[in-house]
C-alpha cells in the first residue's frame, strides 16, 4: 500500500510540472500560428509570437509576467500571444527563422506580427534574454516601450 501511495503522489507531482510548462512540446506551432492568424484577422489583434523553452529560467520568467505580471494586462487586451517551444534549440528552428528570429542572440525571444502576417518586431539582440534578471518590472516596461510603436496601434 505504502509503494500504491508514492507511486500516486509521484504521478500527481509530474502531472502538476507538466501543467505548468508554459512551451508545449507536443503543440503543432505552424497549426497554432496559422489559428491565431487566422483569428487575428478576424479581431483585428496583432500577435506575439514567444520563442522559449521549458527548462529555460528566462522563459519561465517571461512566461509568468505574461501571464499574472504587469504586462499581463497590457498585451492580453491588444494581443494575442502564441508560445512557440523551440526545445533544445531543435524544434520550430525554421518559423523563427522564417520571422528573422535569431535565437541565437538568446531565448526568451519574440516576434511580433501584424493580422496579415508581416513582421512589426523582433527582439534581434536579445532583448529579454535576461527576463529573469529584468523582472516583472523590466518585462513591463520592455514590452510598453516596445507596443507604443505607431506600426502597433489598432
């Protein structure tokens, strides 16, 4: 009974680890992209397009400011984000480099796209390669700066 016990509490603990992953490793990236194109058009929403990894302490970073920081807020409302796993630098390496997205300058990186699929931004030296370091608040005011750009406005 006792083996019973840490067997389920093992499960229970990965099954929880894994939902908490924000890169889904299994995800069709081209599908979920051209979806939210797709959607794009129709809400008139540019999106942002997050190149990361799960293992990645940046991305992890970035990931929860996305998702309950200041920036939340911000882009929920004027963007629809996709996240894109690149795993070990192995997986969905050709879309970024269909945006111009050098992930070799660093993950977390971001690629920003009109309804029409045309790039407005890309983080080309990597901007939030240090998201971690940056903080909530550096996060923030990275991506203020960044969506006040004209070409961003609705």
């Amino acid at each position: 009974m006792k083996i019973f016990s840490i067997l389920c509490s093992l499960f229970f603990a990965l099954a929880a680890a894994a939902a908490e992953t924000p890169y889904s490793e299994t995800a069709d990236a081209k599908l979920d992209l051209k979806q939210a194109l797709a959607q794009a058009v129709t809400n008139n929403t540019p999106i942002i397009v997050v190149f990361g990894a799960n293992w990645c302490p940046d991305c992890q970073a970035l990931a929860h400011a996305l998702k309950t920081g200041a920036s939340a807020p911000l882009l929920a409302h004027d963007f629809k984000i996709v996240k894109v796993s690149v795993g070990n630098f192995d997986k969905n390496l050709d879309l970024a480099n269909a945006y111009g997205v050098p992930l070799k300058k660093g993950i977390p990186a971001v690629v920003i796209l009109a309804t029409n699929n045309a790039v407005l931004y890309v983080t080309r030296a990597g901007e939030l390669a240090d998201a971690k370091k940056m903080g909530d608040a550096g996060i923030y005011d990275f991506f203020k700066r960044v969506t006040a750009s004209p070409a961003l406005k609705k």
